[in-house]
C-alpha cells in the first residue's frame, strides 16, 4: 500500500537525510524536549520509530505542523546542523509567506457596510473604483515653491498599483503618504493594496506587507515590530527573525495614522534599533518613520491633511500622493459596482447625474456611497425615483451623520456646540467669498478640537519660508454651502455671530440672493432642504442638533412675496422662476407648496435647459398646484446628458402604476422605457387633480419621441383645451402619434397648433380623421408647414366635409399652397368661420374658385387670409365685390408671425412673401433666412 504524502515534507526530507548515527541523536534529544506546559513525546512512542517516516509520524501525532517544524529545527541547531536546520527554516517561511497570503486577501476581500444586512458583504474585487490620485511635490523644497503660487511641480496622477513606481529619477519611493479628507476612500484603497498583493498582482517587490489599523482601539500600549507583525499573521508560531531579516522587502501600511492622537515629538535617544524591543507604542511606530528600526523597510502612510505637518516632520525624502476622488467616468462605474445590476445602475446614476449639486458631490467617494445606499432603498421599495422625496440636502444630512460616527476615541456626545461655530465659519465664508480660513479663525471660534476639525476641515499646510500659519477648507464648496445653510436652521446662531449679527438672519440671506448675490443659490436650495421635517427630526434626534422651527415659515413667506413685483396681481398671476419649483422641492412639504403655489394659476419659463432634476422639481410641484391652468414653456430644451440613464431614471424596477394614469387604449405602461425626455412632466401634468387647460411648447424643438407623451396626456386630460407647439422637430411620425390620443373618448382638446412642426401631405390622412371624428376639436393651425402643399390641403379637406366635424378655423399659412388645392377648399369651407392661407401663391384661379363658394349665403366664413401682394386685377375685384356682399366678412393678412426666443431664429424655415401695405420685419421677407 502506498505511503500517504507526508504532511511537512521537508522535514521528512531532512531526516531522510540524516546517517543512522545522526538519526539515532535526534530521537535522543527530540525526547527532552518539552513544549507547551511540559508536553514531551511518550519514550516508548520514540523508540518504536526506527525510520524517518515513522518518526515524522509520531512527531505528527504530538506536535502541531508548525510545533514539529520548530522543534526540529532547534534539535538540529543543538545538534550542529546549521545548515540543515536553515534550509528547514527557510522552508517554513516560504511556506508561512504563502499562507499569510491566503490569509491576507481571505480578511481583506470582503468588508460589511454600515447598511448592510445580517450576513452580507462586498467584495473589494467588484466594489473597488478607481480613484483620482495626484503626486504632490517630493522635495519640501517643490512644496514650498507650489505654495508661493509657482509652477506647479506635481509629478501628474497616479494610481493605487503604481505608489511604489520609480519617478523620474529612476529611485523608487521608500515612504508614501496617501492623503485624503475623510470619506475620500483610503482605506478602501488599502484593502485594495492588500488583496492585490496576496493575489501575487502589484508590489512583488514585497515578500510581505503588514498592515496596521491606527484606528483599532485594541491596539496594545506598548509593542515591539515583531509583536506588530506576528499580530498580523495567522498563526500562532510565527518566524518573526527570519522574516524580518531581509526587510528591504517588507513594506508597513499605517492605515488612519491620524487616529493615532499622540504628538510626534520622541527624542532620538529613545528609539531602539532592536525589532523584539518593547517600547511604547508611539516610540515604536516612530522608530519606524524615522528609520530607527528596520531602516530598509517601506512605508505607506495613509493620514488625513490634519496630521501632514507634525508627520512631516519624523520623514525624510517621503513622496505625498493626494486622493482628489472620483472622476466623472469613476462615478457612473462606481454606481454600476455597487448596485452589480445594468438596470438599476442606470437608474440610479441617472437621478444623481440630473441633479447638478448631488452629482458633483459624489466626487467624494463617501458621498457616492451615501446616495447609492439611499436610492437602492428606494428601489428596493418599488419606487419611481422621479418621484424621490430624497433631495439634496438629505444627502448631506446622512453624509453628516457618517462623519459623526467616525469621530475619535472619547469624542464628546454633544456636537451641536461644535457644529454651531463651524456653520458659522462656513456661512462668514459664503458671504465673504472665502474657502480657505486662518489658522486664527479656527481658533476664536474654538474649532481647533483634534478629534472633530480633521472630519470637517482639511489643513493646508504652507511650504518653508512662508510666514503666515495653516489654513483649513472645506472637502468641497458644496459641503461649505451645506454647512452655511445648516448655521440658519440651528437654534443659538445669532449669539455666535458677534458683530456680524445681521447675516445671522435668514431673511437677510433671502433678499440678498433676491437681489444680487445669485451665488447664494446653492445655499438656499440646501437651507429648504435642512427646513423640512425629515431632516429637522434627523438632526434634532440623532444628530443631537437642535433646529429652529421657525425656519419653515420664514421661507414660506419669502416665497409667497418675492414674486409679487414680477407678476402681475389677479386670476393670472404667473410663476416664471425655475429656482422657485427647486426650493419647494428640497422641502418636499406637500401643505407648504400647495401655500406657495396657491396664489398662481400659470407657469411660464423661457430659455431653460431642463435636466431631470428640473422636471422632477416642476413634477412634485404641478401636482400640488390644482389652480394651475396653464404651463408655457419658451426657447426651453429638455435636456439628456445620458439618454440611456436619463431615460432609464423615471422607471421603477417593479413598481405600481402611476397614481395618476387612467385605464384606457393610451395608456402609459409603467414598465416600459421613458420614450421621450419630458414624460416626466407630462406624467405630472395629467394626474388626476390638474386642472391645466392650456399647454404651449414654442421653440422646444420636441423631437417626434415626445409625442407618444403628449398623446398619452391629451388622451386623459379632460380640462386641456388648447395645445401650441411651434418650432419642433415632431414629423409626420410625431402628429400620426398625437392623432392616437386626439382620436381617445377623454380627449376634450379644443385648439390645436402646430406651427413650424416641419409637416408633409404624409400626416393629412390622420388629421383629417380626427377632424371628422373629433367632438370637440374647434381650431387647427398648421401654419409654416412648407412640405403640407396641395395635397395636403386636399386630404385635410376630407375631414372637414362630415356634419360631425367642429372645426372652426383652420390655418395653413405659409404652406406653400397653390390655386389646384382652392376646389377641395371651397368645397370644404361650410364649418369653418376662418380660414387663413396667407402668405401662399394661390393665383387668380385659385382666388375666384374661394370667392365663388363665399358668396352662398349659407357660407358662416367671417376672416380669410389671404396674401394679395401679385393678384391680377379680376381677383382684386371679385375680393372686392364679396367684401361689398358681406361687409362682415374680413379679408386679408392674417398670418401671426410669432417673435422667435434667443436662440431660436437660426431654427426657422424660409418665409416667402411680404404683403403690400403691411410692414414686415426684414427678416420675414422673401427669402429671408431666419
């Protein structure tokens, strides 16, 4: 029977190996060794082991693996078998290496979230995004000249595989110190290092790397190196000497160094050079850092910018690598790993993406990770996140939270004190323009609390030479403007302020971003946001933050009166200012907008890009807005940065169907992709208390896939009547869906304008069918419809000829018509009390056929447009003598010509023909591009 493979088989080698002689001599003094509480091998146990392998057994069956290894090594040592019992040595440590390995990137593969659920993680090889890293200047020297506003000396972005990389001077870096503001993601950027190189990917160079939590709170008093290392390890026997032998190879992680708390100031005299030394642990560590102790050794440091200066001052020629966060392309891949699905990756990112303020905060890693955790709870409950009440400044209350559980061992309980004067520091910086403050500053406010100012501030150190002291700024200009914000809601911010009283109040913030500072923009948007319920409650409760409940009404009341001197008193009154619609958003107070809003029964906006974020702000307030009647919309675009997570953004995973949607052959599947980049509105303009009865889109330039949007409101919409959309791109594609819910039971549209829709003959064949159909449709206006010509005119005519159609006016101006299409059009006239067909060549023929069938008695006509600039003389007088017939009848130019938005002229078509005795805009006239 075959012998099993030995369990250690060096060891079975190195016995093997030995004469009789030397064998006989280790069996000798294997039995007087005592290990663990005086454990020997039993004597009869040995003597019965004639042969190596019977003895390896026999060791087996008493020792551990790693007990029977150092035990015989030590037996050889006595026995004077360097060599042999090196070489044994040199096999466990390349055998520990290994497992250290696999135990490296078994504990630090996969990490819990503070969200996450009983059992599950994540995994670093599918969560790890790429961060932004940039090199600082090596030299204090370069440092210096960067702070002195000289060139800058930074040596161009690196990576977390590449700290170690030689610069340009062919000498790899010894010391690196990554740093990064708090929830910039260094330590996931640890947990990145170790996992790659236990999988054998970056820093072979390194025969093993130990990493040391400076924010462990077991973390001994006093150590030596080779207790730190064999507290890494797995095992229990650990060849501590051997390893640390060649430590050109090893390289320390100081992870969190700023936890730390100790100052840097051990005298030299009292560093040791022994690795087993035990000395307190921050004589230890320095020892490190200054190169007492393993001076060959290499060092990652990662270290908020509060430590820098007193840490600089322990290393020499030290390289400074700074993590700036994600880049735009880093955060949609982040987004895609945490959520591990397409769908709802899209989906979130595109509801960040929309939102300006939100998706330049997720550069901040933390602040991605906050919004992921937010909205796949969203997601996770079946909820549009079109409709989600989580706005921005929520974000940053949860973001505040996070820093507040990661404050330092024996921070105090209260923060509102400290919050208090750092709100206040944010908000004399907004006022002020400033984002860097003194070292002063801090100070008179008491700010300078070691375990509380590195979370919120970052320190700028000044190079050498420069006199002033350090000085702090916030992570991002948006957490200023957060935290600016947050100083207006806390209870006790007048007393702090001193003998800048008069900022302390909000109405003074108010009119001043009225009037002139729209920079406070960003700041009102986030105090909305901090007055509403949710996060007041979030604050006062768990934050311990007290806030002041008056807040809500003062802004309530700005609101109602800031919009008094732009519109006009009365049933009319309308809403023209975007920024509105974003407050009441942030608030998302339903009582609150209905009270903003009560006053107004229009909204009307003009040259605005509108992103999703700006529908999903109009949606939450159309819907509490029952007095609005009518929404225009001038020289606006709907605008997709992303259409696939644009699109993807407004539909829930497996949600319920919208609230506002009514069965029936229109209606808009839930499940289905948006089509168009405005259904959100359009879903929020047919909900079920809406009351809007005119809808004008001019100079939108719609494309056709918003029609399917439009048709579905015009289907269930029983209060629209009337619709105007000038200067789109709709095509004939676009009016055939339009017609679908024209042609709907619920469809009570009125009037229906379509000017400068780029329309062709190819689209008449429905129109007409809605026009024979159609209980309530009373106006169409087609006007500047170039490519409708004869045959278009012909086939509309065939709508107009049932009893059942109630058309009243139709206009086809400037729609390239001739005298062939004035027979259909006599003959379809009887309905209609106005017809326009200004500005077409429809010659003598055409004029006299209209005049002919104009002059019955029975024909109800009281306008026709007409353009009379080249008739011959027979036509002028038969014009002349129906007008005499019917003295109320009124012929002559009545095309509207509509003043086109900024922007939008270099959109219009060619108009062709400018009419004696009527003043025409040069631009209007015969050929004129506008």
């Amino acid at each position: 029977m075959a012998e099993e493979e030995p369990a250690v088989p060096g060891l079975l080698r190195a016995l093997q190996g030995l004469p009789l002689k030397g064998f006989q001599e280790f069996k000798t003094k294997l039995s007087e060794v005592q290990v663990e509480g005086g454990w020997k091998i039993p004597e009869d146990s040995l003597a019965r082991a004639s042969h190596p392998w019977a003895l390896l057994h026999c060791m087996g069956e008493s020792y551990s693996e790693d007990v029977a290894m150092e035990v015989a090594i030590g037996v050889l040592r006595e026995m004077n078998l360097g060599d042999l019992a090196e070489e044994l040595l040199g096999e466990v440590v390349k055998e520990h290496k290994q497992k250290y390995k696999e135990h490296v990137v078994q504990g630090f593969l996969r990490y819990k979230e503070v969200n996450s659920r009983p059992g599950e993680s994540r995994s670093v090889r599918s969560h790890f995004t790429p961060l932004a890293i940039t090199r600082k200047p090596r030299s204090k020297r370069e440092a210096a000249a960067t702070s002195h506003g000289c060139a800058d000396t930074s040596s161009g972005p690196a990576t977390i595989s590449t700290l170690f990389n030689p610069g340009a001077d062919g000498q790899s870096p010894q010391v690196v110190v990554l740093v990064g503001a708090p929830g910039m993601g260094k330590t996931m950027a640890v947990r990145k290092v170790m996992v790659e190189w236990g999988e054998g990917i970056i820093y072979t160079q390194f025969d093993y790397v130990f990493c040391i939590d400076c924010k462990d709170t077991a973390l001994p008093k006093e150590a030596s190196v080779a207790e730190l290392v064999s507290k890494c390890c797995p095992h229990r026997r650990v060849p501590v000497g051997k390893i640390l032998e060649d430590h050109k190879r090893i390289l320390f992680i100081l992870d969190g160094f700023e936890a730390l708390g100790f100052a840097l100031v051990q005298p030299e005299l009292e560093l040791s050079s022994d690795p087993s030394a035990v000395k307190p642990l921050e004589a230890t560590l320095m020892g490190l850092l200054k190169k007492t102790l393993l001076p060959e050794s290499s060092l990652l440091i990662t270290t908020r910018p509060m430590a820098l200066q007193s840490l600089g001052q322990c290393l020499e020629g030290e390289d400074y690598v700074e993590i700036v966060g994600f880049s735009g392309a880093a955060r949609e891949e982040y987004f895609h790993r945490y959520f591990g699905n397409d769908h709802e990756a899209d989906v979130a990112f595109g509801f960040a993406r929309a939102n300006e303020i939100l998706y330049s905060l997720c550069s901040i890693p933390v602040m991605s990770w906050t919004v992921c955790s937010i909205l796949q709870q969203e997601l996770r409950k079946g909820k549009d996140l079109t409709e989600c009440s989580k706005a921005t400044a929520w974000i940053g209350v949860l973001y505040l939270s996070w820093l507040a559980k990661h404050r330092g061992r024996g921070s105090p309980q209260d923060l509102h004190p400290f919050l208090l004067q750092l709100c206040s520091l944010a908000a004399d910086g907004i006022w002020k323009h400033k984002v860097l403050f003194e070292e002063k500053a801090i100070k008179d406010r008491g700010l300078d609390q070691p375990d509380l100012l590195p979370l919120f501030l970052n320190e700028k150190i000044p190079g050498e030479g420069v006199e002033h002291g350090n000085s702090y700024g916030f992570t991002h200009l948006h957490l200023q403007e957060f935290f600016a914000a947050m100083f207006y809601v806390l209870e006790g911010n007048v007393e702090v302020l001193g003998d800048s009283r008069d900022t302390a109040d909000i109405k003074v913030l108010l009119e001043s971003y009225s009037e002139s500072r729209e920079d406070l923009n960003v700041t009102v948007r986030f105090l909305f946001g901090l007055a509403s319920r949710e996060c007041r409650e979030h604050m006062d409760n768990t934050l311990g933050c007290r806030s002041s409940p008056r807040a809500k009404e003062e802004l309530l009341s700005w609101l109602q009166g800031r919009h008094r001197g732009t519109s006009q008193p009365g049933p009319g009154m309308k809403l023209s200012r975007l920024d509105t619609f974003h407050f009441l958003f942030e608030m998302n107070d339903e009582s609150v907008a209905r009270r903003a809003l009560g006053a107004f029964s229009a909204m009307e906006l003009q040259d605005t890009k509108l992103t999703l974020y700006d529908q999903m702000a109009l949606s939450f307030c159309i819907r509490q807005w029952p007095g609005l009647g009518s929404v225009t919309l001038r020289g606006c675009s709907f605008h997709q940065q992303d259409p696939k997570s644009e699109a993807a953004a407004s539909v829930p995973c497996n949600g319920p169907a919208d609230a506002g949607a009514h069965p029936g052959p229109m209606a808009e599947p839930q499940h289905q992709e948006l089509r168009s980049p405005m259904d959100v509105l359009c879903r929020a303009l047919r909900h079920p208390g809406s009351d809007l009865r005119v809808l004008r889109l001019q100079w939108c330039r719609l494309p056709e896939s918003c029609c399917a949007a439009l048709a579905a409101l015009l289907a269930q919409h029983r209060s629209l009547e009337r619709l105007e959309l000038g200067d789109t791109a709709l095509g004939d594609r676009g009016v055939r869906l339009l017609c679908q819910g024209l042609r709907q039971p619920g469809c009570c549209l009125r009037a229906l304008r379509l000017r400068y829709s780029r329309l062709t003959s190819a689209c008449c064949k429905d129109l007409a069918a809605v026009l024979s159909t159609s209980p309530c449709l009373e106006e169409l206006d087609l006007s500047f419809s170039e490519g409708l010509r004869d045959a278009g005119a012909e086939l509309l005519c065939e709508g107009l000829r049932p009893r059942s159609c109630r058309l009243r006016t139709l206009r086809l101006g400037s729609c390239r018509l001739t005298g062939a299409c004035c027979r259909a059009l006599a003959a379809g006239t009887p309905p209609l009390t106005c017809l326009d067909l200004s500005d077409n060549e429809l010659g003598a023929d055409g004029v006299l056929q209209l005049c002919r069938q104009l002059r019955s008695p029975s024909c109800p006509l009281r306008a026709l447009g007409l353009s009379t600039a080249e008739l011959p003389q027979d036509a002028l007088q038969a014009l002349a003598a129906l007008q005499e017939l019917k003295p109320s009848l009124k012929v002559g130019y009545l095309l509207e010509q509509e003043v086109p938005q900024t922007g939008a002229m270099a959109r219009l078509p060619f108009h062709r023909g400018a009419l004696p005795g009527r003043r025409v805009p040069p631009s209007l006239r015969r050929g004129a591009l506008l």
